[in-house]
C-alpha cells in the first residue's frame, strides 16, 4: 500500500514537471546596462513616457526594483566588470575606472594594454587586466567558438568588459573624432563598420544635433525657481569637446541603437540556434556632468528619452530577430556622478578634505616615529600608498606602521574612518568591512582606504573638479523580459552577483569562473 502510494506520488511529480517544459534557449541574450540609470527617477518620470519603453518593461517583465553592488567606491567600469563576471573587485581587479599602479606610481585605465593597436583611435586596449572569465567568454567556450559576442557602448571600458576576452568585437565612440572604434585585440576590423564609420557615423549628424526638451516645460516638475524657460543645446561647437558632449546627452543612446541595427543587418547575430550575445550601453546621468542643481530638467528629459530610445530598440529586436528568440536584461551602473557642494543657503554641515595635505603630514609623523626616510610613496583617489621597499630595507612592520597611518588619519577633520589593508585582509568581519573589502584588490588598492565624512567636498589638487561626498544609497533596477518570464515587481534587494549565474542558466552554459552566487528564479 505504501510503495503504490509512493509510485503515485512520483508519477504525478514527474507528470506535472513534464508538463512545464523549459523555454527554449533564445536565440539572442540582449544586455542593455543604462549608465547612471536610478529606480526612483525611473518611476517619478513614468507620467512622461510613452507605453513602449520603460512602462513596457515594468508591465511585461519581471523588476528587481533594487539591485546592489555588494562592495564599495562603486563606478562605470567596477560595476560592468562586476555585472559581467558575477564577482567582486577583490577578485576581478577591476577596482576603478583608474588607479595607480604601483611599479610606476602613475595612474592607469582598466582597459589600457600596450600590446594592441587601436583601430580609428590611438588608444591601446585589451581585456588583460580583468582578472576572472566573463559571462560571453563563457558562452564562446560552451559553443566552442560559433556563439557570436559584440559589444556597442559609448564608453571603452564598457564595450571591453561586455565583449570580454574571447568576444568577437568590441566597439566605443572616439570621443575625438565621433567615429567608432576598437582594438587590435579582437577579430579584424569589421569591412561594415569601416564602411559605416566612411558614410554614417555621428560625426555626420552632429551638426543638426539640437537638444530642446520633448514635452512643454510645465510638464517638468520639481525645477529650481530661475529655470523659467526651456533649454536649448546645440551640440556642434568648436574644439573636439563636441563629442564629449555627444556622449553624455541623450543622444548617444540613439547612436547606440543605430550602430546595433547596422550590426544586425550585416552580420548573422541571432540567426541560428546558436545562441549570441549582444551587450549594449546608454548613457543615464547628467548632461555634461553637470549637477542635478543645474540640470533637474534636463535629467527628466534624459529619462524621457531614454524611454524613446528603450522602445525603438525592442521594436529593432523584434523586427529583425523576434522578441520571442531573445531574452532581454536591462540593468544599470549603480551609482551617481558625484555632486558639487550644496548651496551655503542650505546650510547643510561640512568641510573641505585635502588628501594631498594628509599624505604630508602623515610621513612627517612616521619619519619622526621611524627615521628619515619618504614612507609615503603617492596617494590616489582616497588611498594613500606607502613605501613598502623602505619599509622592508629597515626591517619595519608594514602591518605595525599601516594601523599607525590608520590611527593617526582618522584624527583629521573629515575623515570618519581609515582602513588598513591588514585590518580588511585579516581582521574582524562586519557588514561594513565586508563591503569595503570587496572593492580592494591586493595588489591595486592602497595600504589605506579613507572614508571622508558625508557632506564634506574632497578637494582635488591641481583641478576644480571638487565633489562632495554622499553615501546615500542609489536604487537601481534590474529588468528581465523573455520566454518563461512571469511578469512582477520585487522589492526585496538582491546582488547584481546573480545577474551573470542568472543569464547563464537561461542560455544554458556555466557561470563565469568567479560567479558564487545562485541563479534568480523566474
């Protein structure tokens, strides 16, 4: 009687497995990573979208309406590293979109490499320095080479990343020339993208680039009292800043979209059973990295243009491939451009950090703990790098002499905490060490982290680009649209971690070879 009741129990659960099959895998996996793209702006805008952008994606796909960087110092190329091998700067090296490299003590790209030419552009570049296997190199590997991989983005740290190692093409904008280029790195130059680059390219289109607001300005809210009439840009100027501008206004993204169509009609991308992978990256935050300040209707227009540009881009899909065949995954950089100092009418408490003064006053103190000598060897971005050959030479402690930095910056004004590499490499465990731990790679992070105060502006030496730090969590979304998806909206946070595990078990290949973390269910 037991056994039978058993047999029926199983033949009803593998009878109703078999009667959910899984969706077939998509012919294109399609990543769109919007630059700067935020949760709240999204939905506060929706009034002035159309229905087949954004307000498309919220009604037929599934949004994770709060995706987080589970480290620390979050920007443009961390956060596309991190997306794309489902791991962390500790592991993938992709600390920042610079640092300082420690042999030279002069800072460096992500994306710099001497040993590649660039093609239309002067630049040397390669995928070298991420560390770890990405999502695409793992479906080259899977299909032995005939899944196609391309990447379109504005930026040349974000179409490296997305094509990964082992992609077919990786394509940015000269920001000198408005042509698009690459690198030696990969296959050859495409013929159509030459061509393309001879008779089409933004630089033809530059001169009737005129941006002016898509709806009446009554229709934007929240504008400081002096806004009173619309904008007006003309992005066509004189010097080659021109197409700098390009690239953070809302017209790139068109560009981006017209470069993925080009793509689509001269190559076999999404044409077979095979599936391919085609990254993609819009621009999201200020115009001209501007403060929200100057620009509160200029961002509104952003997003409505986004939201144009979104909707093209699925009718593009779905002509040319069908949405059906392609699984679409819309995420974002999660953070912001830093802003400048609020107003003094605001009266909102602060100061000014100047790290360069730390870093002297620091080796004046070990020089009269320790004896002459330079202890300080640079400082960049926050971190302060000692001299370690010194160090050894007078067979000092490097982890006595760290804590001692570390317990002598932390009484500067400002400054509400100083990390030792010892103290986050081997010290006690907390939710806030582990973020910050997360974002150091050993051998290209400082020996100390400072974490200035919020509200206090961070001084740069020799420039005038000084920006107060906010600490302030950044919503961003993660959007999936495809075959099988039940549409819905999550609130409950979870790790841009699971973004790589969760494209890869839908084209049905491994995860990248740091990814830990488990698929989302769907």
């Amino acid at each position: 009687m037991k056994k039978g009741l058993i047999t029926s129990i199983l033949a009803l659960t593998f009878g109703s497995l078999q009667a959910q099959p899984l969706p077939a895998t998509p012919k294109l996996v399609v990543t769109l990573t919007i630059d700067q793209l935020r949760t709240d702006y999204m939905e506060a805008f929706s009034s002035l979208y159309g229905e087949r952008g954004f307000k498309r994606l919220m009604r037929e796909g599934k949004v994770f309406r709060q995706a987080e960087f589970p480290f620390s110092g979050t920007d443009r190329a961390s956060a596309i590293a991190a997306i794309y091998t489902g791991s962390t700067p500790s592991i993938n090296g992709i600390i920042a979109e610079n640092w300082l490299d420690i042999n030279t003590l002069r800072p460096v790209n992500c994306v710099d490499d001497s040993n590649f030419m660039g093609n239309y552009t002067n630049e040397n570049s390669s995928p070298s320095q991420l560390l770890n296997s990405t999502l695409t190199d793992e479906l080259k590997i899977a299909t032995r080479n005939k899944g196609l991989v391309y990447a379109i983005a504005p930026f040349r740290d974000a179409a490296i990343f997305g094509a990964g190692h082992a992609g077919n093409g990786a394509f940015w904008l000269n920001e000198n020339t408005g042509k698009w280029c690459s690198t030696t790195y990969y296959a050859e130059f495409p013929w159509w993208l030459s061509q393309y680059n001879e008779q089409k390219s933004p630089d033809f289109r530059l001169k009737d680039k005129v941006w002016t607001p898509v709806h009446p300005i009554t229709s934007y809210t929240f504008l400081p009292e002096w806004r009173t009439e619309a904008f007006k840009y003309k992005l066509d100027g004189e010097g080659v800043n021109k197409f700098r501008r390009l690239i953070t206004s809302p017209f790139i993204n068109e560009e981006v979209n017209l470069l993925a169509e080009e793509l689509l009609n001269k190559s076999t991308i999404g044409q077979d059973d095979t599936p391919d992978f085609l990254s993609l990256t819009y621009y999201g935050g200020n115009y001209n990295h501007r403060s929200i300040q100057e620009c509160a209707m200029e961002i509104q227009d952003m997003y409505v243009r986004i939201d144009q540009s979104i909707a093209s881009l699925l009718e593009l899909l779905d002509r040319k491939i069908g949405l059906h065949n392609v699984f679409f995954c819309l995420t974002s950089t999660g953070y912001v451009d830093p802003e400048a100092s609020d107003a003094a009418i605001y009266r909102v408490p602060g100061g000014e950090f100047y790290l360069n003064r730390c870093a002297t006053l620091l080796n004046m103190y070990l020089m009269a703990t320790y004896g002459e000598g330079q202890y300080v060897e640079a400082h960049y971005n926050q971190q302060i790098y000692l001299n370690h050959k010194l160090i050894e030479n007078k067979q000092l402690n490097l982890a006595e002499i760290q804590e001692k930095a570390a317990e002598f910056l932390v009484q500067f004004s400002g400054v509400n905490e100083v990390y030792s590499t010892q103290r986050l490499l081997l010290g006690p465990w907390s939710p806030q060490i582990e973020r910050i731990r997360n974002g150091l790679h050993r051998k290209r992070s400082g020996d100390l982290q400072i974490d200035v105060l919020p509200g206090w502006t961070v001084m740069q030496e020799n420039s005038t680009d000084n920006r107060v730090v906010r600490i302030a969590d950044i919503p961003t979304p993660l959007i999936l649209l495809g075959a099988g998806i039940k549409a819905e909206t999550i609130r409950i946070p979870i790790s841009t971690n699971c973004i790589a595990p969760t494209l890869a078990s839908v084209m049905r290949i491994r995860a990248p070879n740091a990814s830990a973390a488990a698929p989302l269910d769907f």
